[in-house]
C-alpha cells in the first residue's frame, strides 16, 4: 500500500471531558469515552492493488501539513522552556516529502507520455517509502515522551487565551495558552504509571480538567462552559445567614452560607466571589463538557453513570483569587436546579467530581426529587443489588436449561412416532385451536 495518508493523517478522535467543582444528580448507565483512528478512503484490486482517488490523497496531505502547522500555535514561553526538544528535522521532511509528492502527482496527470508517467510513478513510490520511514522515526522519538495537541471550544467557537496546565497531584509540569485557532500543546517526559490532569481555565468560563497518561501523542478537546453566575459578598466567620443566588435562565437557585468559607483550611473574612456554570444534561455540548460518567459509589465500586442534572459552583477570594472552601461541618451550598433530563432506573444521588483524582465520587448528600427527599446511598443495598442481579442470571439460566431440555425432548418424540409411522404432534397449539373453532 503506497497510501501516503494512511500513515500520516491517522487522527484520534477526542473523548469528551469536563471540570473540576462539578456536582452531579446520577446513577444508572452512561456512555464511555470512545477513541478511534481514521484512514483515507480507496479501492483495491487484485491487479493494482489499493488505490485512492487523486482527490483524496491531495486532502489527506493538505491534513497532515495543517496538523504540522497547529502543533506549534502555543504561546506561553514557560511552556516552550519545559518541552523536550524533538529533533524538528523529521517533521519538517515529512513536511516536505509531502509537497514533493503532490506536485509528483500533479506532473504524472499531466504527463505526455506513458514513459514519463511511470518515471514520476517510481519517484513516488521512493518517496512514499522514504515517509513511511520517517513516520516509524518519528514515533520512536516520542518514546517516553507524552504529546499533548488540543483545541479550546465554547459553543462552537474556537477559544483565545485559555490557560492549559498539565500537573500531577499536586505538582504542576507545565502551562502553556492557547492561540488565535484555539489550539495548544504540551510536550513532556512521559509520568508512566501516574495519572496527569490536564486544566484549562478561563475568565468567565468554568474551569474544565482531563486525566492524561502513558505516552506518545493524545488528541484532546475542552469544551467550556460559560458562567451563568459571577457575584461577590462579604463572608463573616460564625455568621448563621446565607446569600441567595439565582440563574433566571435557567431558575437554578443557590443558597451559600457566608459563615462557612475557609481558606487554607481556616475561617475566611473578606470579599468572596461565588460562580456557577449549568450543565445541559440532555445535549451533547453539554455531555462533552462533562468528565466522562464513570464513578467511584460510596462502598468502593466503579460504575456506569446516568446525569439527571449538573452544576459547576466555584469559590475564590474576591482579593487574590485564590480557591475558597467551605467548612466540612458545615452545611454546605444548597442547589435547586430544575432538569427536563429523564430520571435514572436507580435511585439518584449527588456525586462530587475530584479533580485530585480526576473521578466523580457519590457522596452522602441529602437530595429532594420532586419536592421528595431521598434516602442517603446504602452501601449495603449495592451489595444486594449485586446479589439479585447474579440470582438472576443464575435463573435465567436455569430456565433457559429447562426449556432446551424441552425442547430436545419434543424433537426426541416426533423421531419416535415418525419412526413408527404416527401421525407427527401439534405441540404449538395451532391444531387444537383449530379444532375448537
């Protein structure tokens, strides 16, 4: 196959994430991240073998030189001083390579003659391996390397500015800003066998977070969420009183304790500032913005999550902009979010997403569904949720033994009085239906 395409416009298709300080109402199933390559399109034959049209050959080349060029749209200087240099000569040939072969394609059509074409044709064919060389090279460099290449989003619009940070724990690696396309990348050494989160934060849009690991290159696309709410107030240590905000779009309404905010772990007094982003549950933009519905339940297990409703709240110091906490005996911010989202076969909970860990979690929070308040998750109830699933199936299994069995039996009996010369049994019930019409 001497497709140039195939092996340079391979592009991952991104999964979609979503930020830390969300809050969730979610239980039941959900969809998963899925990841997949994309290749040029073509036609083989037993003669040629795989050709592709001129057309998409020349597209798939443009691609990868758009690729090329998007790669180094970061601006931050920072960034660029943590990168491990790759050797630019690889690229820069490949770059070049790919030039060469379209204007080679381009004299071949226009050739006079058939001696001429296939001169360009053998040219091609040396070129084409030369790539495929430089494409092996060039993913053996990044060995022990992580790329990270992305683009920013809001609403189908490419973002400007949108600080990206890569750390792990509680250590940053580094930063870097998005361009004018709203494209960034990270190039570092490779954490194996520890979880990255990947940050991107803007003024006026909720701050959004990734998990990254292994090595190579990873494709990524943030989608933010614009804030709905942006107030301040004077928080008091002790003060038993609340400040009530409410989205008139959307009628979410949040109740905030003034008296509960800490900082570093200490009672805060001062001007505090109080965010909050809705999520659409029940749109993809929405979804997209949202880490992927996966969870850690209160009794341990990870499972598939259903979101009936999501909010984004942040709380910062008015003055330095440092994050904000709330007391853990305190009781907490109260959300009233109305949601047209179809309600999970599972009783819903509240779920916290920790972006330490880059998990959403189920927490013990009280929740009203419809005026309703719910029982806290028991633990002990998941277990016996499992145990009637595996009963169950043990059932299911039986029955499905039981009916073989039958099955094989009838089957059995028509051999036997076809073997005597009887007249073969109705067992469906058609005959006797027949018979008493």
């Amino acid at each position: 196959v001497e497709a140039v395409q195939r092996a340079v416009a391979a592009i991952s298709k991104p999964a979609p994430g979503g930020g830390s300080g969300n809050a969730a109402v979610a239980a039941g199933s959900g969809a998963s991240a899925a990841r997949g390559l994309r290749g040029g399109p073509g036609h083989a034959s037993a003669k040629k073998g795989f050709i592709e049209s001129e057309a998409d050959v020349r597209d798939d080349i443009e691609t990868f030189e758009r690729r090329l060029r998007s790669t180094g749209d970061s601006s931050d200087e920072d960034a660029k001083a943590s990168e491990i240099p790759i050797a630019p000569s690889t690229s820069q040939e490949m770059a070049q390579l790919a030039k060469e072969l379209r204007e080679l394609r381009r004299r071949r059509r226009a050739a006079k003659s058939a001696e001429d074409a296939e001169s360009l044709r053998a040219q091609e064919k040396g070129k084409n391996a030369r790539m495929r060389d430089l494409w092996r090279q060039r993913q053996k460099e990044k060995r022990g390397q992580l790329e990270i290449e992305g683009t920013v989003n809001s609403k189908g619009t490419r973002l400007e500015g949108v600080v990206v940070e890569l750390a792990v724990e509680s250590d940053y690696l580094a930063s870097t800003m998005s361009g004018k396309t709203g494209t960034f990348r990270h190039r570092v050494v490779a954490q194996l066998g520890r979880a990255m989160r990947l940050i991107a934060r803007k003024a006026g849009f909720a701050e959004t977070c990734k998990r990254m690991g292994g090595d190579g290159t990873r494709h990524v696309r943030f989608e933010l969420l614009p804030l709905c709410l942006q107030e301040h107030f004077q928080a008091k240590p002790g003060v038993k009183d609340t400040k009530i905000f409410e989205d008139p779009e959307s009628g979410a309404k949040f109740e905030v304790p003034v008296g509960e905010l800490t900082k570093d772990g200490k009672p805060f007094e001062g001007n505090a500032e109080f965010s909050a982003a809705i999520v659409d549950v029940t749109s993809t933009a929405g979804l997209e913005a949202m880490p992927p519905l996966t969870g850690r339940s209160v009794r341990g297990a990870v499972i598939p999550m259903q979101s009936a409703g999501c909010v984004f709240v942040g709380l910062k110091d008015a003055n330095d902009s440092k994050s904000l906490g709330l007391a853990p005996d305190g009781s907490g911010i109260e959300v009233s979010l109305p949601s047209n989202a179809p309600l999970p076969l599972h009783q819903p909970s509240v779920w916290h997403y920790n972006d330490t860990v880059g998990e959403w979690e189920q927490t013990m929070q009280p929740l009203a569904v419809n005026g309703s308040e719910l029982p806290p998750p028991n633990p002990d109830q998941e277990v016996s949720d499992e145990v009637a699933e595996v009963e169950d199936a043990a059932l299911a299994a039986k029955q499905e033994e039981k009916e073989g069995d039958l099955q094989s039996n009838r089957k059995k009996m028509d051999e036997q009085r076809h073997k005597d010369g009887e007249e073969k049994i109705c067992t469906c019930g058609y005959e006797g239906k027949k018979a008493i019409l």
